[in-house]
C-alpha cells in the first residue's frame, strides 16, 4: 500500500523530521486533481462506523475491494502533539496505486532539507520562523458527495 499524506505537519510526525530509519527522506508529490478525487471515490474508511455501513460484514467486502483507503488522523502542531482535528491519509493499492504511478503524478521535490531546517528553527524555540517555511496548505474543495461515504 501507498499512502498519500496531505499535511506535511502530520509526515513529518510519521518520519520523525526525516530522521526515522527508512525514512531519511522526505518526498513531497504533486499529482493531480482528477487523480485525487478519484481516489477518493473509489476509497473505502480504513475503519468500520455504525450506520455508515449496512454493518461490519459489508464494510469489510467494501475495503477488500476497494483500490484505496481512507484514515483520518490527529492532525499534528510544530511539536507533533496531537491537535483537536484530523487530517485525511489516502492509501492506494491494485489499480488506485498504478494509476498514482503511471498518470497522476505531476512532480515529486525532495523536502528533506526543509524538514530539518524546521525541524532544527522548532528546537531553537524559533516558532515564527518555523511556522512561516512551511508549506501552504489549503482546506480540499471537495463537494459533500465526495466524501459523504468516508466521513465517521
């Protein structure tokens, strides 16, 4: 499975900074819209949530099937505490994960260095400083029956 993690806060959570064994550097990729939703449409919730599914049975055919995958996890601040919100994961397997491979993507930076230049601006208590280097991340503009089947 491939997971597409939007929020660069909560990545680098994941990857502690960049520093975590196998994960010393930190890819951002850019793929496109139409890839996104379709993702999307085609996810199922990575989890099974009363009277969004007919019941734990039919949830799990659906995420058997499905090429992708939704979680929603604590969106995370400049320390990597938890924040009162979450943040969509996106994992891609079978067809979704080809797709993102051979069509959706458009260019793939490495951010490794702005992670540890964060990283070391947030140890030094240079919280503006940190804040103002990370990257722009915008609210999805996805319509309600985007994501009408993946909200818990």
């Amino acid at each position: 499975m491939t997971w597409i993690k939007p929020s660069f806060l909560w990545m680098m959570y994941r990857s502690g900074w960049g520093t975590k064994e196998g994960q010393e550097t930190v890819l951002a990729v850019e793929i496109t819209r139409d890839g996104f939703d379709w993702a999307l449409r085609h996810a199922c919730l990575s989890h099974y949530v009363r009277g969004l599914h007919p019941d734990r049975s039919a949830w799990q055919r659906d995420l058997k099937r499905a090429p992708a995958r939704v979680q929603w996890d604590p969106e995370r601040d400049l320390h990597l505490r938890p924040l009162p919100y979450r943040s969509l994961q996106l994992g891609l397997s079978g067809e979704a994960s080809a797709r993102y491979a051979d069509e959706w993507i458009v260019s793939i930076s490495d951010v490794t260095p702005l992670a540890h230049e964060i990283h070391a601006l947030v140890g030094d208590g240079e919280l503006d400083s940190a804040t103002r280097l990370l990257p722009q991340e915008h609210g999805y503009p996805a319509g309600e029956e985007l994501l009408a089947h993946l909200s818990s």
